[in-house]
C-alpha cells in the first residue's frame, strides 16, 4: 500500500510494531479503552510481549492495525 492511501498516518504506518500510547493517540482514546478493546473485539490487533533479560514490554504489529482498520471502514 502507498503512502497516499494508507489508512495509518505516516508516524505510525512507518512503525513495524506499536505501543499503547500510539494506539491511544491514532483513536484518541484512553488506556482503559484500548485495554478494553483488546478484551471484548475479537479482530482487534492481538497484543505481544516482547521480553529480554530487562523485562517485557506490549506491543502491537503495526501491519495488524492497518487491517483492522481497513476492516472495519
């Protein structure tokens, strides 16, 4: 998909993963709200943790946004 049809911004389309607060900021949203999403929407973008020696971090496959969004416009 080009630049000029994405349904993602180019601060985000640019991304291979996600965070939280991207996905806040794109729905303009709470925390709460995304968690919520996660639970009850059966096609939106699955979280993953992403661990090391450090810790974990959520993220979310940023090309998984784009098809949710595709799919539900």
């Amino acid at each position: 998909m080009n630049c000029c049809t994405d349904v993602l911004p180019s601060w985000l389309s640019r991304k291979h993963f996600c965070t939280n607060k991207d996905l806040q900021r794109f729905f303009d949203v709470s925390r709460a709200t995304i968690d919520r999403w996660s639970r009850e929407r059966p096609n939106f973008p699955k979280k993953f943790k992403l661990s090391d020696s450090h810790g974990s971090i959520t993220r979310f496959l940023t090309s998984d946004v784009r098809n949710y969004i595709e799919a539900i416009t």
